[in-house]
C-alpha cells in the first residue's frame, strides 16, 4: 500500500458530493493500492446531513478509504489536500444562466484558493466544479499566491461526454467511437463542441455525418443547452453526470492521453489559439507520461469554429471583468 492521498470537497453534503465521494472511495480514480484521506468542507447548516453522509460512507466499509474529516474551516479542510475538488457553491434554477451565479458564488472561491495556498500539498491540483466553473477558478488561482497556475482547472468534461454521446446517436455507434473532442471557451451557452476535429471510428465526423446542418445548428445548442433542459427536466441540476465527468477529468489529468487523442478541461491560457493568456479557458488537452499537461496545438479552426471559440471567450472576459474585485 502507498502512503495516503489527501482529497478535499467543498460542497460535501450537496447532490454532485452525495455522487462523487463513494466512487473516490472505492479507488476508482487512485487505483487498488492507494487508500485515500477524505477532507470534507462545508458551511454550517448543511453539516448535519454531511454527517449522514459519513455514517453512509463507514457503512460502506471500504478498505481504501483511510480517515474522513468533516469541516467548515477551510484551513484545516484543504490540509495536506493533493486535490481539491471545489464543488460547494449554489446551483442555478430554470430560467437562469450560469454567469447569473458570479454574483452569489464568486465570492466563495477568493477564501478558498487563500487556504489552498497555505495549506494543500506542493503537488495540490485544483479542479472548480462549482457554476459558473471558469472564473470561479480564476478567482481561486488569482487568490492562491504561490501555487503554480497550471494546477487549475474548470470542468467542461460533462460537455465533452455530453457531445460525444450526441454525436454517436446520430452517427449509431457507441459514445466510445467518438474520439477527439474538444469543448472550446467557457462552461456556458457559448461552449463549442468542436465537431470539425472530432473523429468517429477514425474518421472525421463530417465524412461519417454527412448532415452539416445538423452539426452545425441542433448539435452545438443541444449540448450548450443540455445543463438547462436536464434542471427543466429534473428540478435541479445534473449530479450524477457531473460527479461521473469530475471523475473521468481526475482519471484523465493522472493518466497519460492515448496516442493520438485529447481531453477536455478548462485551463489556464498560455495564448494558444490566440486564446487571451490567464483566461481560464477549455481547449484540447494531453495529459503526459510525467503527468504534466499540455495543450494540443497545431488543430485547424476554420471560419466557423473561430466565430465560436472568439464569442465564448469574449464571454469569458465579460465574466472577468465582472469579479475584477475578487481578484488578487
Ligand atoms: P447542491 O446545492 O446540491 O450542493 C451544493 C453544496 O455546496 C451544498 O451542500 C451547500 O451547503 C454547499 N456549499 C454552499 N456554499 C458553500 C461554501 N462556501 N463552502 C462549502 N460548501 C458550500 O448543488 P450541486 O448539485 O451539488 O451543484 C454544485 C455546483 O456544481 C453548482 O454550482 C452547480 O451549478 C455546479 N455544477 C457544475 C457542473 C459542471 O459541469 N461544471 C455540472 C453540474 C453542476
Ligand atoms: C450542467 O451543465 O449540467 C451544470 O453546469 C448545471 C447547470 O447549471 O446547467
């Protein structure tokens, strides 16, 4: 057995925690010889339900989950914490949009990335689950002095899942066929689903869906909109879906990329694709062997994709100068 990881979760008691916490415990993400402390954070009234979810998660008896500590002081939740998994915040309700939620969330993420800083380990990774996920983890990094800017990362992995799977209804292959996917900008309604280099066994998805219309109109709202049609559909927002997409971007961040592939996650610019640098954005990343990150460059964007990767960043820097005051 390694010695113990450190995994910390704000949010803890929320639906995507309730989802998300049994799966980290069974060794899903570390594998079967990594046991795993979990430090859980969340704000006073939600702690008696964060207590059922510990007594669920003794219940469950698992042999790699080391020790569970439940907080709402974030120096000591984010202590020795290898990952920080900033999922506490407030959801959206019909009828909103996610930037709606700056103004109630924003402010959440300035504390946090303060005590990420002073107490999570050197190698600390940090992935914003929280709405609206990209400038709430540009708050977190501008506010964790000291932690290198490319440990941050926002969650546009459900978007990716959502895309593929589309596309392989349409195409009736399986969601694992479709490969080379890349979710472009911000975790919002202008999120672009990079069709023009995705590939579907192999081949690139305009040769094997040959419906440009469709790719063009029907597939990029239905993703964009799949978050709001999911809470009209539901009541509340996905949970399971978004737990399960944390997971896959964690696996995907430790694992290396196969060959030939990328992945989906918002990072930190370093002005690839003319991509504002410090912007918190999505683009087509590689995972390396020493697992370090890279962002894939060399990708053709035609007049179409760039239209759309330019509107969903010039979202982004709306957002940013909308928290301009959160950030250090
Ligand atoms: P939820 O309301 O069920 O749970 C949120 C939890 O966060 C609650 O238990 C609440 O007490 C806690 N919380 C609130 N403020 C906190 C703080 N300052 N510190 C610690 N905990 C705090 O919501 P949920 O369904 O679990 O969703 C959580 C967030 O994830 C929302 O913002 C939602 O929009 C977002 N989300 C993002 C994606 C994505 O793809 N990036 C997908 C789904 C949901
Ligand atoms: C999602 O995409 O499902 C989440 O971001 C929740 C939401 O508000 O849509």
């Amino acid at each position: 057995m390694k010695p113990p990881i450190t995994v910390s979760v704000t949010g803890a008691a929320g639906q995507i925690g309730y989802a998300l916490l049994f799966r980290i415990a069974t060794g899903e993400i570390f594998g079967k010889d990594q046991p795993v402390r979990l430090r859980l954070i969340e704000i006073e009234p939600a702690l008696p339900a964060l207590l059922g979810v510990v007594m669920e998660l003794d219940d469950s008896a698992f042999p790699l989950l080391n020790s569970i500590i439940t907080t709402t002081d974030l120096d000591e939740g984010f202590t020795g914490a290898s990952w920080a998994l900033l999922v506490g915040s407030v959801p959206r309700k019909a009828g909103m949009e996610r930037g709606d939620l700056l103004g109630i969330n924003g402010k959440i993420f300035t504390s946090q990335g303060k005590a990420i800083a002073r107490n999570a380990a050197k190698d600390v990774r940090v992935l914003v689950v929280g709405n609206p996920c990209n400038t709430n983890a540009l708050i977190a990094m501008r506010n964790a002095a000291g932690v290198p800017e490319d440990r941050f990362f926002a969650m546009t992995r459900l978007d990716e899942n959502r895309a593929k799977s589309q596309l392989a209804s349409k195409a009736g292959v399986h969601a694992s066929d479709v490969t080379n996917l890349c979710i472009w900008g911000n975790h919002s309604a202008t999120q672009y689903p990079d069709f023009t280099n995705a590939k579907i066994e192999g081949k690139p998805v305009t040769e094997v869906i040959r419906d440009e219309e469709w790719l063009r109109g029907e597939f990029i709202t239905t993703v964009q909109q799949r978050g709001a049609a999911i809470i009209k559909a539901r009541g509340a927002s996905s949970a399971a879906s978004a737990a399960n997409a944390a997971l896959d971007t964690m696996k995907a961040l430790i694992s290396p990329t196969p060959d030939g592939d990328w992945h989906s996650v918002a990072v930190c610019s370093d002005g690839s694709y003319g991509i504002e640098p410090g912007l918190i954005a999505s683009m087509p990343i590689r995972t390396k062997a020493d697992g370090t990150w890279e962002v894939v460059q060399g990708l053709p964007i035609d007049a179409f994709s760039q239209e759309k990767i330019d509107a969903t960043i010039a979202e982004l820097k709306e957002e940013r100068e909308a928290v301009k005051d959160l950030l250090s």
